[in-house]
C-alpha cells in the first residue's frame, strides 16, 4: 500500500514549479502532509522538478504510490 495520489496532489497544491525535493517535502508539509510523505518527497532522486506529472511520475517509479 502506498501514499493516496489524490492526498499527494493535496499536499503539492501551490507549490510553484520549477522545484527540488527539499522545496516539496517543505511545502508537503506546511500543507499537512505526515512524516514518512515529508521524507519521501526529500529522497527523490531528481535535482529538480518541472511540475506535478513530474513528481507524480517519480513516485510512481519509486513504487510509492497507492491507488488514488
């Protein structure tokens, strides 16, 4: 079981795009997102990222991503 997409894309509404990891994992959690999602969005392998899908896409390859 993996993070909700539905409550992912909750947790990056607003952020402005382009954006590293340690800015996602920022915003994520100013908008509530827990702990282990915060650390997530920190880990991701990729410098920085160009919107959503591209977030989105990251942490489906990293096989996080549960059912939206």
């Amino acid at each position: 079981m993996g993070y909700d997409v539905t409550q992912v894309q909750k947790t990056l509404a607003g952020f402005q795009y382009p954006g590293g990891p340690q800015e996602l994992a920022d915003h994520a959690s100013q908008n509530g997102a827990d702990d282990q999602l915060v650390d997530t969005l920190k880990g991701l392998d990729k410098e920085q990222f160009d919107g959503p899908n591209a977030v989105m896409a990251k942490l489906s390859e990293a096989g996080v991503l549960g059912r939206s």
